[in-house]
C-alpha cells in the first residue's frame, strides 16, 4: 500500500484527480467505482474542471455508484444519487448506459442488490475503486461485523454510520444500506483510500497497524496489491 501524507484537503484532492485523470486518459471506457460524501468531493471537482479543456476524456467512462442509503428518495439531496448526479454523471455527461447503479427504493432490496452483482459480473470487474473511511473502519457500508459480504448487499447500518454528515438533515431517516461487497472491492484493479474528516484516528490507527480483522473493514486492504492512500494531515493527524 503506497500512503501519501498531504498538508490539507486540496493537497489530497488534487493529487487523486491528477492519478483518476491520468488512468482515464490511458483507458478511456474505465469503469470507476465512486464513493459519495465530502471526502471525494474535492477530487470530482477537479476532474469535472478537467472536461471543459478535454470533454472527449469521459465519453465511454462507465461509472458504479458504491452505495445508497435505503428509503431515500434519489431526488433527495442526502441521497447519493442526487451527489453523483451532481457532483459527475451530469458534469461529465455519462449516459444511462454507463451507469450501474442501486436503485434509491427497491420493492425487493436483496433482488436489487442480486441485479447490480449480476450487471458488475457481466461488465466488471471495476477498474478503479474511489472510497472513503468511515470513523469505524467501513468502506462503501460494509459494516464492522464477525463476518463480510463479498458481493453487493443490504447492509444494517451502524450507529456511527447513521449520524454520517450526508444524512443528518434527511427528511427519513434510512433503515438500511445498499452496498458493494468487499470481494466487489477487492477486485479492482486499483483502489484509491481517501482519509479526511474528523474522528477518523481510530480507524487510521487500525489501518496503519497492518493487522487485518472484519472488525476494521479497511485493513482488509492491506490484502489487495495495488492500493494508495492519502491522509489529510489537517483534519485526521498522523
């Protein structure tokens, strides 16, 4: 694992766009995996500002939204269709084609998460994973547990998971998640691990300890051959 320690957030930020930006160019119709919330917010802003110098640079770029809150609505601000209809689909105009996404509220939660296996077994696996820390070591929302799903699922939320930024203001509240799995994530061909925020220092310790447990979803990291990390030394410490 390559770990990058970065002065501030736009320090980080700009170095991910720079390697995202770098790996499309080399394979246009990358399927990327994108996390949603602040962490990789600054990173999507760059790339965006890239498409008006090169606007041809995303037209076959697949995208795979990571997760959703259940019982959002997608047209709700806290969901993360709305963030990455923001924040990429639109700005880079990925058509509905090269979107694999959880639907926001699946009559059948399990069917929907054994549709989006299925569309990522026929096009996957990912190129690249875009993920975020979570103050108890999830990633995506695959939660700390005795055990971990390999494949997407409908994933019981933690405590500390539903007091996230992102949904704090939501009119309903979620009672679950959709995810990609760890065995999703794992076979990517690179991941990208964005660490900022506050109370993320246990979970970064956990990390750097290099000792893997489901209790700490993201040291299962250190199983994977091609991960980078940057740290925001600003808002986590080291």
């Amino acid at each position: 694992m390559q770990i990058h320690y970065c002065t501030d957030y736009e320090q980080m930020s700009r170095q991910v766009a720079e390697l995202l930006l770098a790996q499309i160019k080399a394979t246009p119709d990358l399927l990327l995996c994108a996390a949603t919330g602040y962490s990789p917010m600054g990173a999507y802003q760059h790339v965006v500002k890239s498409a008006a110098d090169d606007p041809d640079l995303f037209a076959a770029l697949r995208l795979v939204k990571l997760d959703e809150w259940g019982d959002l609505p997608e047209n709700a601000p806290e969901s993360c269709e709305f963030y990455l209809q923001e924040h990429l689909i639109q700005p880079l105009h990925i058509s509905a084609d090269r979107y694999f996404a959880f639907q926001n509220q699946p009559a059948d939660p399990v069917a929907e998460c054994q549709r989006l296996q299925s569309a990522l077994e026929a096009v996957g696996p990912l190129d690249i994973a875009v993920l975020g820390l979570g103050q108890n070591g999830h990633l995506g929302l695959n939660e700390p547990g005795d055990f971990l799903q390999p494949h997407c699922h409908v994933a019981q939320l933690a405590e500390t998971t539903l007091h996230h930024g992102m949904i704090q203001s939501a009119a309903t509240r979620p009672s679950y998640g959709l995810t990609l799995g760890i065995g999703n994530l794992l076979q990517s061909r690179m991941i990208l691990l964005l660490v900022t925020g506050a109370n993320k220092e246990k979970a970064l310790e956990a990390l750097l300890a290099q000792r893997i447990s489901t209790q700490w979803p993201v040291s299962l990291l250190w199983g994977h051959p091609n991960v980078v990390c940057w740290v925001d030394e600003k808002s986590v410490g080291s």
